[in-house]
C-alpha cells in the first residue's frame, strides 16, 4: 500500500528537472553568450561578422625613383707595374708594401757604374769641339780679313785703269781680281768649316744631355700618388729597362684616392642612363654607403650577356675602402612625383594586380588597379585608385567584399 503511493511522486520530479533543463537553455540562446559547437563567435540577429580591426594607409602622390641595383668589386683608380728606364743593380729602396707615396716620391736608385765615365768623356768631347769652333771663327775673321784687303787693291788699281786707261798694266789688274776672288773663296770655306764644328758641338751637347737624362733616370720615382701594392726587388737586385723583354718591375702602385665599379648594365636600361648622374654605393661588410657618379660608358654591348660595361667613379680619401671590396650600387633612372601606395597592400597575379579598398561606408571591396613604378616599399599607381582612397595594408585574407569594419589609419611614409 504504501510503495504504490510513491510512485507518482517520482514521475513528478523528473518531469520537473526536464522543464528546468529546457529553461536554461532556451535562455542561453536567448542572451547570444554561449558559442557554437565549432567554438566560433555568434553572429548577430542580421547574420553578417562582427567588424574586424584593419591597418590602412591613403593613396598619395609622392616622389618615386627608378633604380637598379648592380654589384662589383672595387677597383683602383689606375695600377701599374713601375719599371726601370735604364738597366743597373739596386743600390737604394725607399718603400715596401702598403707604402703610400706621393706623386715623383722617390721609390729606388739604381747603380749603373760606367754612366759617370761616360757622362765626362762626352763632356770632354764637348769642350773639344768648343775649341774648334772657336778655332773656325778665328780662321773666318782672317779670311775676312784678307777679302777686305784684296778686293780694296784691285778696286783701285780698277779705278785708275778707268781714269787714266794705259798707266796700270792689264796683267797687274788680272793678279789684283784673281786674288779678291780667291779671298771670297775662302770666307766661304771657313764659314762651312764654322757651321761643321758647331754642328759637332750641338750633336755632343745632346749626347751629354741624352747621358744625363739617362743617369737621372737611375732615380725611380713614382708616377702618381698611390700606395704600394706590390714588391719585386731587393738590394742588390739586377733590374732592366722597362723595354727590354726581360724587363722586371720594381713595384706596383695603385692609385686608391678614387675607386673604380665596372657595372654590367642590361641593354633595356642602357638608354636611361645618363653620365654624371650620381650614384649611391654600399658596402655590405662596412655597413657604409657612399657616393659616386656615373663616370664613363664603353658604348658597347657585350653580346654574350647583353649588358654594357659602365664605371663609377667613388672618393676614397679617407682610404676606408680597400680595391677587391665588394658593393652594390644603386643607379637612379628615373625620378617623379606619382600617386603611390605601399607595395604592401597590393595582390598581385600573373595577370593583375588588386587591392582592398575601405569605403566611406567602412565597407571593403575588391579593386583592380594598374600598377606602374615600382621601389622597394612603394608602387605606383596608374588608374584605379583616386588620391586619398583608403587601402588595407595587412589581414587581408579574413576579409571579404562588402564586410563592415573598424579602421586604423597609418599614414603614408613621406
């Protein structure tokens, strides 16, 4: 009796916890607080994502530059092997290597022992022929001399043959002529013999400077400022003159005040260029940049890499710079002021490029843009896009055209 009466006290209850479950959960969803299965944020009563936060900048028209980016190897301004003019031992040496000298800097002197002996044999051979010609002028003035005479006597003896005709003989007058001819004959026989010795003199004087010239160039001095690369010789060493075939040199001087970069350039880029244009260099292991200018053009294209050699010519006064140094060098092709965004906030396809555009609505949208010059951090824009048009730079990927969201503007970088 009493278990029968208890039987429908149980049902009561679970029918109870039934209706108190089914509450809680109609009120979840009633207040949108709980997530999904799948963890996702509820949507709102419309259905549409809550807004999302995204970085933009605004299209402005800002200077860009063309540029291209070549790397070289730095080398010197001008570098030679100094040789010896003249052949002799090493009697003197006055640098080593890394020595920096100056342009006619003594570098070495060389012993040639026979040049002395023949520098005061030719200088004797000189004052000989001094004396000849003062000689032959002495033999020019007597014969001079003697003219004067025998054309005076027979210029008289002419005269009273002319006044008086009978009173002179006409033999005596013959012998008179005959000697005044005979007396020109002989100044022109001392002017030659002048004219031969001072020749000789002349032609001695030259070996005599020829010989010196030659002695001088025992002193081997530097043809420019540079520093010292290289050394060949030691004291004692029997050196050649540069002309001979085994010729030795003595140094190698580099000239390191300026630098050289042979750039290849490719033929595309070839007509923009312009000579004196300045150029910008870095140096990857000085962490430096530098700046030179477009100095010269070969003016032709090497047709098994298309592309023309052009040098740079960089300052080196402070010497930071060492030849075999590797650098880039940046050369400005063009420059113009253009409407731009950051290259950050472009797509780009084999076919075209986009970008997400923020409406004035705070809504985004897909837009296709033509794309023109391009930096490393910025692109230029050709059509597309108006000036001031918002574009997302960054979280693209979550974003869908037409989704409502919240801006933060970045500004573009002047």
């Amino acid at each position: 009796m009493r278990i029968h009466s208890l039987i429908p006290n149980f049902r009561v209850i679970i029918a109870l916890a039934m209706l108190v479950a089914l509450w809680s959960c109609s009120g979840s969803n009633h207040d949108g607080a709980a997530k999904d299965s799948a963890g996702r944020e509820p949507q709102t009563r419309s259905g549409a994502a809550e807004p999302r936060m995204v970085a933009t900048e605004p299209a402005v028209k800002l200077p860009l530059s063309d540029e291209i980016s070549v790397s070289a190897e730095f080398r010197p301004y001008q570098e030679i092997d100094v040789m010896a003019k003249v052949a002799g031992y090493v009697n003197e040496i006055h640098f080593d290597v890394g020595t920096r000298v100056s342009e006619g800097q003594l570098l070495a002197v060389l012993e040639i022992p026979e040049m002395p002996d023949e520098i005061v044999k030719l200088n004797a051979a000189a004052e000989r022929g001094q004396s000849e010609v003062a000689r032959a002028k002495e033999d020019l003035h007597r014969a001079e001399t003697a003219h004067e005479i025998s054309h005076l006597n027979y210029t008289r003896l002419q005269s009273v043959l002319t006044a008086r005709p009978g009173l002179v003989a006409q033999q005596e007058i013959d012998t008179a002529q005959n000697r005044d001819m005979m007396s020109e004959s002989q100044i022109s026989s001392a002017r030659t013999a002048l004219a031969s010795a001072e020749q000789a003199v002349k032609v001695l004087k030259a070996e005599v400077a020829k010989s010196e010239t030659l002695f001088n160039y025992s002193r081997i001095t530097a043809p420019f400022s540079g520093v010292i690369s290289r050394r060949y010789v030691d004291m004692g060493s029997m050196v050649q003159a540069g002309t001979a075939s085994q010729a030795k040199p003595v140094a190698r001087l580099s000239q390191t005040s300026t630098l050289r970069l042979i750039l290849p350039i490719p033929e595309s880029v070839i007509p923009r260029l312009k000579v004196g244009s300045p150029v910008e260099v870095r140096v990857g292991t000085l962490g430096r940049t530098f700046r030179g200018k477009l100095a010269r053009e070969t003016g032709r294209i090497v047709s098994a890499t298309r592309t023309m050699e052009t040098e740079v010519d960089v300052p080196n006064p402070g010497g930071a710079l060492v030849p075999g140094m590797f650098a880039e060098a940046r050369l400005k092709l063009e420059e113009r002021t253009v409407l731009s965004i950051p290259i950050s906030a472009v797509d780009q396809t084999s076919e075209s490029a986009s970008v997400m555009v923020v409406t004035d609505k705070d809504t985004v949208e897909r837009r296709t843009i033509v794309a023109g010059l391009e930096t490393s951090d910025r692109v230029e824009v050709q059509s597309g896009l108006a000036p001031g048009e918002r574009v997302v730079v960054s979280g693209r990927t979550q974003l869908e055209p037409g989704q409502k969201v919240l801006v933060r503007q970045m500004g573009a970088k002047l």
